[in-house]
C-alpha cells in the first residue's frame, strides 16, 4: 500500500514519518499552544450589540457613535420600592437616590423628586389655541351665571336637577381647574410631571437613573448591577416598613439577566454535549482510549484559536460568538475519519507504524482536501460587508486550519504515546459481510433510490420560495416563564413611568436652531387632525391609523355659535358694568379661524414642505416627541391676549361672585397670572440639565417615540425610510438624522440580503474549482456534491413542510451543512476510487460507518441547544440537527445508489 501512494500522499506520508519520529515534541507543543489559548480566553468578549454586525461607517452606527459621544447613555437605571406607606417609600427613595448621586463612576444624574410648580405657572400656555378660546367661552358663560339674580341662583342651587346637561356643566366648570383637569381635558399638550414618579395608590415609587454607560457594555452593566444590589442590601429596607420591597428595573436588569441566560444555555448545552460525545465515543470504538485520542487534539486546536483570535479581534460579534461550536463540528469529523481508518488497517493486520503512516497519507490527504474546501469557502466570506460573515469567514479560517493540523499531527503522536503504556487490541465485531444480492436487484433497487431522491428534491425545491425569513426580533430572544399574575388592581414601576410601548429615537441636530427647526415640524404633525391629513394626502386612514385627534364637533359648533353672542353683553345692570358696551368680540378672526379648521402655522410649514407621501408616513409614525422647545409654547402672543381677557372679565367681576365661588376661583385665578411668554432661559434647570450634552450645549437633540414593532424589519425599514432623516432646512438643505437601535436592523438585513446570495454564490464556485483542481474529473465532482445538494434541498422542504423560518441564528449553520456535505461526499468518493470502484459495501461499510459517526457527533454537539429555552438557539441547534442528518442520509442512500449504477465503468 505505502509503495503504491501518489506524490501527494507521498507529502502526507513524510509530515507522518516527521510525527512518528516526534510524538513527545509534537504533543508538548500542542499543549503549549492550548496553554496561550487558555490564557488569551478572558480577554475575548462577545458582542450582543446588533451593530457589531455591520461596518462601522453605515449611517445608523455613525449615528448611535455620535449619540454616544454627545449624549451618552439613553438606558434608563430604574429602582422599584414597594410598600404600603407612601411616606416610607418617599424616605427610602431620597436615601437611595443620595447615596447614587454620589456613586463615583456611575450615573449622568438620578431622578426622584422633581419641582414641577413652573409647569403649573404656565399651564395654559401649553394648551392649544382652540381649548384655550373654549376655556374663554366658558369662563365668560360661568361669569354671567355667577352675577344673575341671587334668588334665582338659591332656587338652583337648592333644587338641583341631575340632568345630563347639569353634569356636563359640572365637567367643564371652568372654576374646578387643576392640573390633572388641564392634563384630562386639554390632552397630551399639556403633561405636567409628578413630583415623584408613582403608581396612583402611591404604593410604588420609582428612583430613576441615567448610568454613564449603556447596556450594551456588558461589563459596566453587571458591575453597576453587583454596586446598586449591595447598596439596596445596606440601606435595610425593612427597616423603613416591613412590607418593603426594592428591586433594580428596567433595561440593567434585562441586559444582565439576557447575557447570564445565553451563558447559561451555551454553558448547560456545552456540559450535555460533552457527556454525551464521551459515551457515543467509547461505545462506537470499543476502548476508552478513543475519547482522548479524538478529543483532545480538537480541544487544543479550538482552544489555539481562541488564542489566535484575541490577538486580531477585540470582540466577537453575535454570530461569530456560535463560530467554536461549527469547529467543534468540523473538528470532530477529521479526528473520528482518520481514527476510524487507523483502527482498520490495523484490523486487517498492519503494524503501529504502518497503519499511521497509510492513514496520515491516504486519510490525511482526503481530511485534508474536505478542509481545504471548507477554508477556501470561509476564506470568501470577509468580502461581504455583513460582519456576521465576514468575522465569522476568518475565524472559521483560523480554526479549520488548526483542527486540520492538530488532527494529522497530534493525534497520530497521542496513538503512539497511549499505545507505549497500553498495547492496541482488535475489534473483532467490526468486520461485516458484504451483500449477497443479486447486481441486477442491487442496481435495480439503486435506481429507484436515486429516482425517489431526484422527486423528493425537486418538489422541495418547488416549494422552498415560500419559506420566509423571521424579521420579527422579538420572537428570537428568550422563552418568558410565565410569572404569578400581578392581579388586576396590582401596578408595578411600568404604570408609574409609563409603559414603554413605543420605542424611543433620539434626534441630533448640528446646531440649537435645527433642533428648533425640528420642535417646529414635530409640532407641525402632531397638531395636525385626521380630517387634515386626509385632505391634504388625498388617502384614507384605516382603524389603526386614526389618532382620533379631531377637534369636538360641539365644542366647534360651540365656538361658532359665540361669535355671534357678544362676550360683553350682561343681562341687568348695564350702566354699572364696565364691560355692558356692546363691541365685537376681539377674538372673532380667531374663533373663525378655529372653527374654518385652518391649519395651525407649524402645519401649514410641514405641508407645504413634505411630499403627500412623507406627509402621510411621517405623521403617523411619530407618535409623539419631546425636545427642550417642547417646553416653549408655541403661538405664545395669542395665548397670552386670550389668558389676559379671561382674568381680566374674572377680576372684574370676582366681587360679585358668591363665597363658595371665590374660594373656587382661586384655582383658576393662578393659572390666570402668567404674563410673560416662556422662554428657553425659563425653562426649569433640572430640565435644561436632561436636555444638555456633553458640550454644554443644550438644544441640539430630541426624542421621538415612534408606532411599530420596532424589532420587526418591516417596520424598522419604514421608520428607516421616513424618519431617520428629516430635512429641516427651509431654503438650503439641513439634515438632522436620527439614532436608535432598530434603525441598525433595516441596514443589518439589507446588507444580509444583499452579501448573503453573493458570498453563497462565490463559496460554491470555490468549492467547486477546488474540487475540480483535487480530482480533475466533472463526474466525480458531481458526485462528491450528491450529499450537500441533496440534503440543501431536502432541507428546504422540510422548513416547508414544519412552516420553520430562516433568522439571523440559523441561517450560520449551513456554513457547517456545506463543509460537513462536502466532506461527506469526498470520504465517500475517495474510498471508492481506492477501492478500484467496485465495493460500495466496503465503502459504506468502513467509511460510512465514519461518516454517521461524525454526523451523529456533531448532532450531539448541537443537542444541547434543542431544548434551549432561548429560541433563537433552539432555532440553531434544529437546523442544524436535521441538515447535517439530511446530509447522513443523502450519503448513505443517494450516493451509494450512483455509486453502484456507475460501478462497472472505469473512472
């Protein structure tokens, strides 16, 4: 056998002879190697940030940089106390947020008790021009009630009627306003924050906090978690009430608990496929000196290039973090391929020497040439500008290259060395006898095989363009356990900051001017009614669009119908009431204009600028935004003339007002004191603090929370499309871009899409010139393919048939599909041919037999991850389960099938 060998074996055949003469060199150093990696490890990091996955300079990233550097973190850092007395609550809560402030290295600034008597000052201001004309005609009607005839006031007052129309006036009285009723009936231009962020029964109060760092850091994140726990645990909650119950919420809480759930699965998963391959080992070979021989060579060689790739790599992106279980899959095939033919030759009766030396020269160049086309795929992959492949390519380089090496040269030194303490002994039950059955029912039962196979891939082929691809991230993270039920009368911290159902985006202008600019068309759409968008669109709003944000039909008619009254007529005493002289009413132009539903000035800007199309998107996406301008009312000069005429007409007749009603007043009379327009230099410090970045500019970004599930792709890419960047410029253009998470995913698929069929593409060609340069032959290149395309398409149709979906975690194990059919097919092939092309028994028998060794191994590998409670995970380890079975079965049927019919002719 060693005298017949090609040239190229005859290479293998001395790299053996280099081993044999060696072993103890040879293993040290691979110790050594898998020392450094050992040693490297807690320098890698993973990376769960999505925009990891794509190059630095895509707009979204630049953005989020930018956001970083000038703003910082936008993660909220949330401490939930729970109790029945509010007043410990409050105690606890300004204990606990002292002790943060001061927390070095921590936070931007913490939050608990806001002064919020400026925005109370300047309610009215805020409320727009339409309510504050309906709060005049009310005041006005409320006066003249008030100075009518006391007897028929009494006679009211002490026969009331509980009418609807009695209950109404009730409602709108415009002497029972505070600022929960300006909040209620005036709507979300006008929200006043609370003193303390609290549920309504006072039962939760939120400590809240801005850390300095996002979650994305990981580290911070669980440092911060580990010294915010240790605080609460000082401060003795207890102490404060009994019943008291503090808990960290919110973003921190979720990242830390996201990276310890993936640890664990990777963790757990990793400890069961370990025990596992350590059974399946030692049973297939008999002897428990196959666990190391197969084992640790691919442990070193995983561990070396870990090694390696802390020295080019800082972190690993999130697909790349799965790259050392594909290894692991691909290792494992070289170690059980060369082992499984040592164990052979030596049953057939060959020497220690000889057996190493025919397995390292003939095994060796076939293990060899399945690397070489696994690494002359992956070496393609960092063409694409999808880091997930592009990573992915070159550590998958790195590590084949080193399983390769690892295998032909350690585990040929670990055979002699084991074998000098304890000598080999055969395996009797492996020899098998080939089949007794006729050629012409072998070759008939062949090509029905290869026939079934053909319609079975070529339906499931027919099918695959209706598998879709899983956009939605959410259904990718990890299973919730379904917790105790909070009760229905039972609120937690979400009701009392408010429910994040709308994801937030922050906007970065250049200069303060352009996020003015921005306030002016933000404000623009939000003013904006249904009835106006439709107009100025020409398209129908659905169910799901509608803001029902139209002025009330009977409040305009209301305001109509004023008009025609004079505001200054008084039904008695003419001559004494300075207001009984009958003048227009000052306001007519205005209420006319309400009641026309002219558009507001900022709206009739955003129209006039923004395509219908825009128009349209824009205003139903931005679900509502907040900026520093929001905090400078707009149409301030009107406002003011309206509030100055009500509390003029109420100071003049507050005399006349019973003592029920001036005690009432009151309430109203303060909100009546503004006199100034607000300005930004007036706006409260601690909210021109939230407001200001790190420059010391303040200004220069908004946020915007905007409708749609933003982990889907198909909403990300609308709001990408519409919102991610507003000209705000009015005669030259001016930009303002916006930065959040979800914005990356639009540019993350796109660049999937775009490089995935382009790398795919370019593996495939490179598999296959490599294969013909290997063995020069079409057909047989052809066959070696039997396996991967077989099992690709059969694949297909089984995602077809089970409705599963391709996703951003799966889609990585048909990297491992193609080298693992690949390199199924070549053992196959390869034996054949040495065998003259005459025994496909012996070639399935021996070599096959190999083949469902490294498919069930590598299945056993990926088992962990089936029963994941992390989807994305599960997703993975399915995938890969069944594709690499599909690819067992696709060489263990179709390819002997061919095998046979093309028996008898010489190759």
């Amino acid at each position: 056998m060693l005298q017949e060998l090609s040239p190229m074996q005859k290479r293998f055949d001395a790299l053996t002879c280099f081993v044999i003469k060696r072993p103890i060199a040879v293993f040290l150093i691979a110790v050594l190697l898998g020392g450094f990696g050992v040693w490297r490890a807690g320098e890698l990091k993973i990376s769960q940030d999505l925009k990891k996955l794509i190059p630095d300079d895509y707009p979204s990233v630049v953005q989020l940089e930018k956001l970083s550097e000038r703003v910082g973190s936008q993660s909220e850092f949330i401490i939930e106390i729970r109790s029945p007395n509010r007043d410990a609550n409050i105690k606890y809560g300004t204990q606990i947020a002292e002790k943060l402030r001061i927390m070095d290295n921590a936070f931007q600034f913490v939050e608990f008790r806001r002064e919020v008597d400026w925005f109370s000052d300047n309610a009215l201001l805020f409320v727009p021009v339409y309510k504050l004309l309906d709060l005049r005609r009310q005041v006005i009607a409320k006066i003249r009630k008030e100075v009518s005839s006391e007897v028929v006031e009494t006679i009211d007052d002490e026969t009331p009627k509980p009418t609807e129309q009695n209950e109404q006036s009730e409602v709108e009285d415009p002497w029972e306003l505070d600022d929960e009723t300006i909040k209620k009936r005036y709507g979300r231009a006008y929200d006043v924050p609370q003193e303390y962020i609290e549920t309504d029964d006072g039962e939760v109060l939120v400590v809240r906090g801005r850390p300095i760092k996002g979650t994305t850091d990981v580290a911070f994140t669980n440092q911060i978690m580990k010294r915010v726990r240790t605080l609460l645990k000082e401060q003795q909650p207890s102490n404060f009430h009994p019943e008291m119950i503090v808990a960290i919420r919110g973003e921190y809480e979720e990242r830390s608990g996201q990276v310890a759930s993936i640890k664990d699965e990777l963790l757990g998963s990793s400890l069961y496929a370990l025990a596992m391959l350590l059974v399946v080992l030692g049973i297939h070979f008999k002897r428990l000196r196959a666990i190391p021989l197969i084992l640790l060579p691919l442990i070193l060689s995983i561990l070396t290039t870990v090694g390696v790739t802390t020295l080019l790599f800082n972190e690993l992106n999130l697909v790349t973090a799965f790259i050392f279980v594909v290894l692991l899959g691909l290792g494992i095939d070289f170690g059980i391929h060369i082992l499984a033919r040592y164990e052979y030759e030596r049953l057939r009766g060959a020497s220690q020497e000889e057996a190493i030396r025919i397995t390292g020269a003939v095994t060796g160049l076939d293990v060899s040439m399945g690397a070489l086309t696994t690494v002359a795929m992956f070496s393609l992959f960092p063409i694409a500008d999808f880091r997930g492949f592009s990573q992915f390519g070159k550590v998958a380089c790195i590590g084949v290259s080193l399983a390769l090496i690892f295998n032909l040269m350690v585990l040929p030194a670990l055979i002699i060395l084991i074998e000098r303490v304890r000598a080999w002994q055969p395996r009797q039950w492996l020899k098998m006898e080939s089949s007794d059955a006729p050629p012409s029912q072998r070759r008939g039962l062949a090509a029905t095989m290869v026939v079934l196979s053909i319609l079975l891939a070529a339906f499931s082929l027919w099918k695959a363009p209706a598998i879709n691809f899983e956009y939605d991230f959410t259904k990718l993270g990890r299973i919730s356990e379904k917790s105790a039920a909070k009760g229905p009368d039972k609120q937690d911290y979400a009701d009392a900051i408010g429910r994040p159902d709308y994801g937030p985006a922050m906007a970065l202008a250049d200069t303060a001017d352009d996020g003015r600019r921005l306030e002016d068309i933000l404000r623009g759409l939000r003013l904006m009614t249904d009835d106006q968008i439709e107009q100025w669109t020409g398209r129908t709003l659905s169910s799901d669009e509608l803001k029902k944000n139209n002025p009330d039909p009977e409040l305009l008619a209301k305001l109509a119908a004023s008009i025609l009254d004079d505001p200054d007529a008084d039904e008695d005493d003419e001559d004494d009431d300075p207001f009984a002289k009958r003048y227009e009413d000052p306001f007519k132009s205005l209420i006319e204009e309400v009641v026309a539903k002219k558009l507001e000035p900022e709206t009739q800007r955003v129209v006039e600028k923004f395509s219908k199309d825009e128009l349209f998107n824009m205003r139903y996406l931005v679900w509502k935004h907040l900026s520093l301008w929001s905090f400078v009312p707009s149409r301030q000069k009107e406002k003011l003339r309206i509030i100055k005429d009500m509390k003029r007409r109420v100071d003049a007749k507050f005399g006349d007002f019973s003592d029920e009603s001036k005690n009432k007043v009151k309430r109203l009379r303060r909100y009546l004191k503004v006199k100034q327009a607000v300005s930004m230099e007036g706006v409260p410090v601690w909210v021109r603090n939230r407001w200001t970045d790190s420059e010391g500019i303040y200004g220069r970004h908004a946020i915007l929370w905007n409708r749609g599930a933003k982990a889907d792709y198909n909403d990300a890419k609308r709001l990408y499309e519409y919102l991610f960047t507003v000209d705000v410029g009015s005669k030259q253009k001016h930009e303002v871009k916006l930065a959040a998470n979800y914005f990356v995913l639009p540019e993350i698929m796109d660049t999937l899409m775009r490089d995935g069929p382009r790398v795919l593409g370019a593996a495939m060609i490179a598999i296959f010139l490599c294969l013909m340069i290997m063995f020069r032959s079409l057909r047989l290149v052809i066959l070696i393919l039997v396996p991967l395309t077989t099992a690709v398409a059969w694949l297909a149709g089984l995602f077809w048939l089970l409705e599963w979906k391709l996703n951003l975690y799966n889609v990585i194990t048909f990297s491992l599909i193609v080298g693992m059919g690949v390199d199924d097919g070549i053992h196959m092939v390869s034996r054949w041919l040495e065998d003259g092309c005459s025994s496909v028994d012996k070639t399935v028998r021996e070599t096959g037999s190999a083949v469902f060794l490294t498919t069930l191994t590598t299945c056993i590998g990926f088992g962990g991850l089936l029963f994941a409670r992390h989807v994305g995970l599960n997703t993975l380890g399915w995938t890969a389960a069944v594709g690499m079975m599909l690819c067992l079965i696709a060489s263990m049927t179709t390819l002997p099938a061919l095998l046979i019919l093309l028996g008898k002719k010489k190759d």
